[in-house]
C-alpha cells in the first residue's frame, strides 16, 4: 500500500554537501497523514534517528546534526528531504526514510541511499 524510494546518496567530501529525497507512493493513503522521518546506520552501529518532521511541519533532530541538517517535506510532491551541510566523514552511513501514518503503530522503510563521506 505504501512504498518509499530515497534518493540523493552518493560519495562527498568532507565539508562537502548532499541533499537526500524520499517519495512515498500510495494509492489509498495521503502523504499528508504521515509524519517522516530520516534513519542512518552506519557500519557497526545501531540504527539512529537523524530527524523528523511531523504533519504540520515540526522538526526534531539528533544533537549530532542540529545546524548542519535541515530536514523539510512537500506535500504536494509527497516527498521528504534532508539537506546535508558541512558534512563530516562520522556522517557516512546507509540513510533510510521513514514514514508512519496517524493512527498506526507500524511504520514503512524505504530500502536506504548509502552516503559516504570521504576524501
């Protein structure tokens, strides 16, 4: 019912800068119920909350990116994005996006945009 496709990875140096886009396809479900959000694991480590925003707009984010990242969402193109700025090679990891519609427990995973931080 639900499918999520990121896209924007790729390898970067360091300083350097990505944006990263979610679509979310879905015959039955508006993207506007869905708060969104972007995952990263990196290579031996636990999968993290990067940030999130919800339906109205709202932004949370991990310490780690707080004024480097800035996540935002149009809905008439149902998608999701995460500019990366100043990014550091502690960034590389697999980035996944996230969706979980109002009223509901269990959320759709798009399946990951591996970004590389690297000189």
């Amino acid at each position: 019912q639900v499918q999520l496709v990121e896209s924007g990875g790729g390898l970067v140096e360091p300083g350097g800068s990505l944006r990263l886009s979610c679509v979310l396809s879905s015959t039955v479900f508006s993207f506007g119920l869905f708060a969104m959000g972007w995952y990263r694991q990196a290579p031996g480590k636990q999968r993290e909350l990067v940030a999130t925003i919800t339906t109205t707009k709202v932004t949370n984010y991990v310490d780690s990116v707080k004024s480097r990242f800035t996540i935002s969402r149009d809905n008439a193109k149902k998608s999701v994005y995460l500019q990366m700025n100043s990014l550091k090679r502690e960034d590389t990891a697999v980035y996944y996006c996230n969706a979980l519609r109002i009223g509901t427990s269990t959320p759709y995973w798009g399946q990951g945009t591996q970004v590389t931080v690297s000189s």
